[in-house]
C-alpha cells in the first residue's frame, strides 16, 4: 500500500510537472506575429480626381465644380492628416515583429524619413483574447521635438477583412482627428470610409465613402455627407472615370431633385447619357 502511495505521488508530480510545461510553452512561444492590414487601409488616395485652381474657379456654380468642391475638401483633410502616419505605416511592411513576453504583445521598431526627417516608429500589435481581432498602436518620436507620441491606433479583424483607425492631429493637437473604417472581401480592393471626428471643427461627423466603382463607365465612387453647424447639410453621390475624366454628381437636397448632373472630359456639363 505505501509502495502504491509513492508511485501516485511520484505520477501526480510528473503530471504536474508536464502541465507547467505545456503552459509555460504557450506563454513564450506566441505564434507567427498578426498580419499587418492592408496598405490602402491607411491612405490619402482617393483615386486621383482632378484638383486644380482654375478647375475649381471655372466651374465652381457647375456639375465638376460640385463634386470637385466636396472630394478636395477630404482630399486636403487627408493629404494634412495622413502624410505622416501613412509614411510610417508603410514603412512597416519593410521590418518585422518581435515578441514582447512581458507586455504579451508584438513591437515592430524602426526608421522612417517623411518630408526630409527622420522618425523613429514604434508600433505595437496585441490579439484579443478570442483571437479574432489585433489591436494596433504607433508610437513616434522626432528628436528634440517629440517623444513616443500616439499618431494612430485601430483594430483590424485576424482575416484582414476590416477594421478602422483612430488619427490623431499630431504632437501639437494630439486630439482625434478622423476615423477610417475600411473593408476589403475575398481580395477585392479596400473600401473605405472617413469620418471627421474633430470636435474643433464645424462639420465634424460628415464623412466621404470611396472605392472602386462597380457601375459601368466609371472606375471610383464617392459617397459624400456634410454635417455642417454653419452651412446647410446635404448628402451627395459621385461616380468618377480616372482614364476618361468624365463622371456624374448627384444631390437632391443641393439639386433639388434626384437627377445626376454630368460632365465630359473636358470637365464641362453635359448630358447624361
């Protein structure tokens, strides 16, 4: 009976052992670092729609003036807002992960130059506990100017299927700036949406949708919403060709009916077809 006792201690021991060993190698050995989103999750692109002066002043009462009105308003709020994050997120896919055991997450470090300077990156990626989300953190620093600042952060689903960014305006309005939910099915082009969340600003919560155009004849489109405390809100559609320049504007509350106004590629009205 005491020769039995030894033996189920010794086997309990054993078990014990083995079980602390299993866990250990789940605590250090994490797995293949998150998958980084895609690149166009995080860009000032929205499909090269013509902005110039003397566009915008030659038909500014006209159809092309409209819908060139409200994208080069997002256009300039995302060529401010997304030169350097984008920078540094892009270079990203140029370094790899290492694994942080005492944080439980994963830090990519490295060197960014934007507009003539050198930023250190630092950013972060951490899986939920259900394993089906990564949350992201970037982190930079300019000598001398700033340190370990939060430029951006968001949450993308493990598939890369979709997630959303949170911007911040930088070091000197560290505020959230904009939201960017994006979406992107079985490889397809990502969808994005941007939304001003700068409470500061008089049109915060207006918001521009843009992707690839599935109608035929055009090649982007643009769903365009102002919420303004000082101008009238309205809703507008755009459909644009990036070869052809040709596109169409539609919008009943500026309009006043749901008819699409057209312009050719020359940017002047005519009718559509």
């Amino acid at each position: 009976m005491k020769r039995h006792g030894i033996i189920l201690i010794g086997l309990l021991v054993a078990l014990s052992a083995f079980i602390s060993s299993c866990s250990d190698d789940s605590e250090t050995n994490p797995g293949e670092a998150p998958t980084l989103p895609p690149e166009a999750s995080l860009s000032a692109n929205l499909g090269n729609f013509p902005q110039n002066e003397e566009g915008r002043a030659v038909y500014a009462k006209d159809n092309f003036g409209f819908a060139a009105v409200n994208v080069g308003f997002w256009q300039t709020i995302l060529g401010v807002t997304l030169v350097i994050p984008a920078a540094a997120f892009d270079e990203a896919f140029n370094n790899s992960f290492t694994y942080l055991e005492d944080q439980e997450r994963w830090k990519s470090e490295y060197t960014v130059s934007v507009n003539g300077k050198s930023l250190t990156a630092e950013l972060f990626a951490e899986r939920d506990d259900d394993g089906e989300e990564v949350e992201w953190e970037m982190y930079l620093s300019l000598d001398g100017q700033y340190e370990d600042f939060l430029w951006f952060s968001g949450e993308s689903r493990v598939d890369n299927t979709g997630g959303e960014w949170t911007l911040y305006g930088g070091p000197d309005e560290s505020r959230e700036i904009l939201e960017i939910e994006w979406t992107r099915e079985d490889g397809e082009p990502v969808q994005s949406k941007y939304v001003l969340i700068d409470e500061q600003s008089d049109k915060e919560g207006s918001f521009i949708a843009y992707g690839e155009a599935d109608e035929a004849g055009f090649s982007h489109y643009y769903e365009v919403s102002v919420d303004s405390e000082s101008d009238q809100d309205y809703d507008a559609t755009i459909y644009f060709n990036e070869t052809t320049k040709e596109g169409r504007v539609k919008s009943e509350s500026h309009f006043g009916d749901a008819d699409w106004r057209c312009w050719d590629a020359n940017f002047e009205n005519t009718t559509c077809s």
